[in-house]
C-alpha cells in the first residue's frame, strides 16, 4: 500500500492542537513513526520473534494499542504455535479502518496465518481473556497516568504463568544533564530524517499534553507493583526501549 510522506506540522499553525490519531494522522502514520522513533522497525519486528518464545497453544495474544497493526504482523509472522489467536485493540476508529485493510492485504502474501479479531475499543475498559503474551508498543505513554498501575496490574491477572508482557515506551531521565542529552540527540536523529526546525517545533507542542512519558525506574517499580517478578530490557536506542515483563 502507499504511503504518504508526513507533512502534517510542515506549515506554520496558529494555535498548534493536542496530537490524535485521526485520519489525517493515518494517512502518514508508516512516514511518521518510522523517521520519528528510531529503533522502531527493530522493536515491531522482535517483537515477533520474542512472541514466539512466550505464545502457548490455544491462547490469545494481545496488540494494545496496535495504530495500523505493525505489531499484529510482526506476531502472524513468527508465532507459529499451535491455536493462538490475535486480538488488535485500538481506540482510533481511523486507524482501525486502516489497520483491517493492512491486515487483509498481510493474508494475501502469506499462508498459514494465525487468525486475527481487529476491534475499536479502550483498553481501559477491554476484559482481558487468560492471555500468553500481550505487546503495548509505544501505547502506555498515552494513557493517563493514574490508569497505567491499573491497566498493568488486569494485564499480569490475565497472564499465564511463562507469559509476557512486552511493553515499548519513550523514556525520560531522571538525571537533567542525560535527558538533555538524549533529548537532543533524538532532535539531531530527527532532522537527519527530514524534519525541519517547525515540524520539530509543533510536533512537540501537539505532543506535550498527551504524551507524558516515564523514566526505565518507574516503569520497572510500577511493574513491579502490578504484581510483575521481573522486568528486563532487551532494547534501547536514544530514549526510546523495550522491556520484557515477567508475571
């Protein structure tokens, strides 16, 4: 399918509004995540290959948060153990849309798939099924942050022993001068990709108020918290990671 190139902050807006996933959004979201997030083709496609390991037979596998279902595919691709089924959840009806139409065209290129249930629905309020491996890629960082222990904690019941949670999310730092550090360098990585100084400057103004992100510290005591053994990072590059959670 085309993709087109992201142009969304590239004029200038007088009043730059909150970020939403919505279709203008979509329409560039392969562009977006892919010259914004390094790293992020490595994460979506381990993923895959870490579900592999965890997936037991007869299970459902969880892709919250799954925006056009790059997670999803990466899952069909590599998991191949016996009556696993995927769940997609998002709560952008754009990207829903867009997500059935990438999946459907990921089942003409490939036999054998595991079979796949896209649904719009919050997270927040989605009853979790007994579960052996449930990704949140770049998803928690949206949610309020009252809601994240909450959500984390229905997650770890839902999870069967030998599950995991895989959970990507962009980090900040409690030190000053390595958030600085690191929040520049992602700056540099991405006018590297084309950005110009405006779209950086929007960007982050659309971004302030719904985004919050954690530092590696509070996530790791909030998993743990949420009834977790063990959390163990498998990714980094800039401030952007992975973790592996254990229940």
């Amino acid at each position: 399918m085309k993709h087109n190139p992201d142009r969304i902050y590239a004029t200038p807006q007088a009043q730059v509004s909150d970020f939403a996933f919505n279709e203008d959004v979509v329409k560039v979201f392969p562009d977006m995540i892919k010259r914004s997030v390094p790293g992020y083709p490595t994460i979506v496609e381990n993923i895959g290959v870490l579900a592999a390991r965890f997936a037991q037979p007869n299970t459902r596998l969880y892709d919250l948060g799954a925006s056009l279902g790059a997670v999803t595919q990466a899952l069909r691709r590599h998991v191949r153990t016996d009556g696993c089924r995927v769940l997609a959840v998002d709560n952008s009806a754009a990207m829903v849309e867009r997500c059935r139409e990438y999946l459907h065209a990921q089942d003409s290129m490939y036999q054998e798939l595991l079979p796949v249930e896209v649904l719009e629905a919050d997270i927040l309020a989605l009853e979790f099924q007994p579960t052996s491996l449930v990704a949140m890629n770049f998803t928690l960082q949206f949610v309020a942050r009252e809601e994240r222990q909450p959500l984390l904690a229905r997650i770890h019941q839902a999870l069967l022993p030998g599950g995991a949670l895989i959970l990507s999310e962009k980090l900040r730092f409690t030190d000053a001068a390595e958030h600085e550090l690191l929040t520049d360098l992602h700056i540099d990585f991405k006018r590297a990709n084309g950005y110009s100084e405006l779209e950086i400057a929007q960007k982050r103004s659309a971004l302030e108020n719904v985004m919050r992100p954690d530092s590696l510290e509070e996530h790791r005591e909030r998993l743990l918290a949420a009834g977790f053994s063990r959390v163990v990072p498998w990714f980094q590059c800039l401030n952007f990671a992975s973790l592996i959670a254990l229940p």
